[in-house]
C-alpha cells in the first residue's frame, strides 16, 4: 500500500469522528438541571447559597421603652394597688337650682357630690362660690336629696339672686369653690375628710417554650458556616418572647379579679380610658397647632415640663412637616433627657412655653400585624401610626411616675426566668429526661404601674 496524501473522504471521516467525539465529551460535563445522567444529578457540586440569614421585614422588636421606664421592684403578691390623692379643692356641677318657687335671696342647689347623709358631700356652711356668672355665693345651709348634697346660697353682697334673663346661677352651669366666710365670735366650722383613690393592678404570666429533636440540633444548615437551624430559632423565640412581654405591659387590659389567667393593665390602656389620661384629637395630619394644644392641656393639669412622646411613623412624618419652620429657624431647645442640648428641633426635640417634648418613633405603633386597624382613625378605632403617646418618666418624692413591677419573694425572681432541659443530648450521663432532644423555656411574671394618669397622654388622629 502506497503511503501519501490521504483522500479527501478520509479526511472528512477524521473530522466528523473528532466532532463527534468532541460533542460527546461536551455533554457528559453538563450541568442538565432536571435531568438524570449530569453532574446536577449526581449530588456533588457545592450550591452558592450565602451563609447570612436576611430578615425581610425589622419584626419589630422591644424597643428602649422598657429600658427608659428603668425602674423594677419585685412583690409579693399577684395584685398590687397604691393610693392616689385626688384634687383637694373641688368645684360642682349644678344638677337642680330649685330657682322656681322659692325666696329670691336664697337659692337651692343640688351639686353632683354624693351625699350618704344630711350634710354629707363636699361644701360646708361658710364657704363661698363663685358661678360662672362671676357672682359670688356664701353657703348658708347643707343638705341631701336623693342621695347628693344640697346647698342654700345667698349673695355675699346682699343683693337679689336674679333669676331671669341671664341669672346668676343656673341649673347645668359649673361652680368653683372660692373660700370661706364667718362673722366675730364664731363658732368652728365641720372639718373636711380628705381621703385618697386606691388603684390597683396585677401581674401577667407571659410564657414561651422551643423544643428542638436532637436530629434536628446536629442537622447542618447553609447558615452561620453549618451551624443547626435550632440556634437561630432559639433567638427568633428570645426576641419574640421580648416583644410579648413588651406588648403586655404596653397593650393588655386587665381581667376581672380572681380569673384564673389572669391579664394586667398596659400603659396605653390605662391613659385611654375613661378616668385615664390626658386625651386630644386632631383631623387630617397632625399640625404644630395641635401639638401646642395638646401641651397646654396637660400643663394646666400637670407639672412636668418634660415629655417622652413615643410616636407611630405617620405621626412623626406629620410632626416633623409641621415643625419644619421651627427648625429651620433655630429655635434653642434644652433638656435633660437629651445626651446633649439640642439646637433647633434637632429633628427630635420641640420646646413650647417651659414644656420641652421628645419624639421617639415607636416601631409597634406601626405593625398592623400587632395592631391590626390601618384604617383612618374614629371615635372608636385607632390607627396606631398617626398616635402618639405622651409619657411622663420623672418621680414624685423619690418614686418614679411609670415602673414595673416582678413578682419575687426571698431571691426568687420570676422578672425574666430562662430555663433549659436536657434530654438525651450534650455531654453529660446525667439528664432531665429521656426525650431525644432539648427544651428552653422563658417566663415573666410583670405588670406596670402608671401613677398620676393625669400627668401622662395621649394625641391622636379622630376624623
């Protein structure tokens, strides 16, 4: 056989053979997701998955406020109660003048001041009034009827008590208590008893436990380089048992007394109701004029001059829109609660007449998830991003005007409890139990107490 040039035939085989082989090759290290016979199948590549864990939403956690509220004390009881000194001096409203029918120097009132017996009730002979007309009363008798006190007034300028057109006095209209009056060589006047309110709250027990197998706890993850998912569900739990336990003492409303899962009395329930705290409502977005009324109400019946204001985001953007002007011009702001004095509104900080305010945004207010209205605000429901909650933090002879309270007894604190069982893991021969895994379980045994609701409040969005 003859050696030379190969053929062209020959040549063509060669190269289809080699294309052949080379597309052969090609396919054998596909990846070919979803097919048998690739190396995807096989189960040895690495997958490119990030070890760090991203959380989609902030979850909102605790925030400071249990942290600013700063002061606990452990009890001994499940119900705790404290006295509170309502006002000492005391105007009435006038239920009945009794006008009709009786001698025009001498007017029968019948204030809204219960009145167990003859003579029971606020007033006492010898004082004087002042009605709305600006005309001044003296009390000359007391007495009951129907179970309220009742008063027979004269003018102190001697004068006829008018009785039409516009008249002195009137049934609906509001007295004030002035002082007292009595001629030479009297005789000393009935004494008043001053007694104070008893308010009361009582503690919750908040719980929350994880169990983990123990295939489970040595099961590798992606995450944290291969530590077990168990880890991280233990913090999930941590944070969550957090927000519980800020939640009650922010949110709860008190159970009737003697239920067996019993339920405390949250800060945000105590100021709204109706004996509660200082209350304004605003329509539409909240304006510096709303905020400059709410401050003069609660310093007409407060001496605080300064405010934590915890407030929803739709709140604090309103806010900081309304105040814009005022920090644009550089109004001085000083306070104690600040790390440093404020200039302007520091986009935090807001003075008005002595009363200097704070804006803090208060994540839960914003979490329809725990909050569930998103609607606009009513009478009867609120929408917790336009609300702001006004808290004063001072004391009052020593004691603190918010604190919470922890049930504890000869060392055993009940405030925060963290336990851990063992069962048939770690390293130790002896074990709590026989189950295949692990228990931690918390506990908290709290309640808040809000003294003097008439120095905290609230502002809030009622259209």
């Amino acid at each position: 056989m003859a050696f030379g040039n190969p053929s062209q035939s020959f040549i063509d085989n060669v190269s289809a053979g080699k294309a052949a082989k080379s597309t052969s090759n090609a396919a054998d290290v596909r990846i070919g997701r979803g097919e048998e016979g690739y190396i995807f199948a096989s189960g040895i590549l690495e997958p490119e998955h990030s070890d760090f864990l991203s959380y989609q939403y902030p979850q909102y956690l605790a925030t400071a406020i249990l942290e600013r509220i700063g002061r606990y004390e452990g009890i001994g009881q499940d119900v705790f109660s404290w006295s509170e000194m309502d006002r000492t001096r005391l105007g009435a409203t006038v239920t009945a003048s009794g006008l009709s029918g009786l001698n025009a120097a001498s007017v029968t009132l019948t204030t809204d001041f219960t009145a167990a017996a003859d003579g029971d009730g606020y007033f006492l002979a010898g004082d004087t009034i002042k009605s709305e007309s600006g005309t001044s009363f003296r009390v000359n008798s007391v007495g009951q009827a129907g179970g309220v006190q009742t008063i027979t007034v004269s003018k102190v300028d001697g004068t006829v008590i008018n009785v039409t057109g516009t008249p002195d006095i009137a049934t609906g209209e509001s007295v004030g208590h002035i002082g007292s009056v009595f001629g030479e060589y009297s005789d000393a006047p009935q004494g008043r008893l001053y007694l104070p309110n008893e308010r009361y709250n009582q503690l919750q027990v908040t719980r929350r436990s994880a169990y983990i197998s123990g295939k489970a706890l040595t099961n590798r993850t992606y995450l944290n380089g291969g530590k077990s998912w168990a880890y991280e569900q233990e913090l999930i739990e941590m944070d969550e048992f957090a927000r519980d336990r800020e939640n009650t003492i922010m949110f709860e409303q008190l159970s009737a007394s003697g239920a067996d899962n019993q339920t405390t009395e949250g800060i945000v329930t105590a100021i709204l109701k109706a004996s509660g705290g200082i209350t304004s409502n605003y329509d539409g977005a909240v304006n510096e004029t709303d905020i400059q009324n709410h401050i003069t109400a609660l310093r007409i019946s407060s001496p605080a001059t300064e405010y934590v204001v915890f407030c929803g985001m739709e709140f604090l953007s309103d806010a900081h829109v309304a105040l814009k002007d005022y920090h644009i011009n550089g109004g001085v702001n000083y306070g104690s609660f600040g790390s440093a004095n404020m200039v302007g509104i520091s986009l935090n900080g807001y003075k008005f007449m002595d009363c200097t305010i704070y804006f803090v945004h208060y994540p839960t207010f914003d979490d329809a998830q725990t909050l569930p209205y998103t609607g606009t605000g009513s009478a009867t429901k609120i929408n917790y991003s336009n609300f702001s909650l006004w808290l004063n933090l001072g004391s009052q002879r020593g004691n603190k005007l918010i604190s919470l309270k922890y049930k504890e007894l000869d060392g055993q604190q009940r405030k925060f409890m963290y336990k851990y069982e063992d069962g048939m893991m770690g390293d130790t021969a002896k074990v709590a139990n026989g189950k295949d895994g692990v228990a931690t379980h918390m506990l908290s045994d709290i309640a808040v107490c809000v003294r003097n609701l008439n120095q905290h409040g609230a502002l809030y969005q009622v259209d």
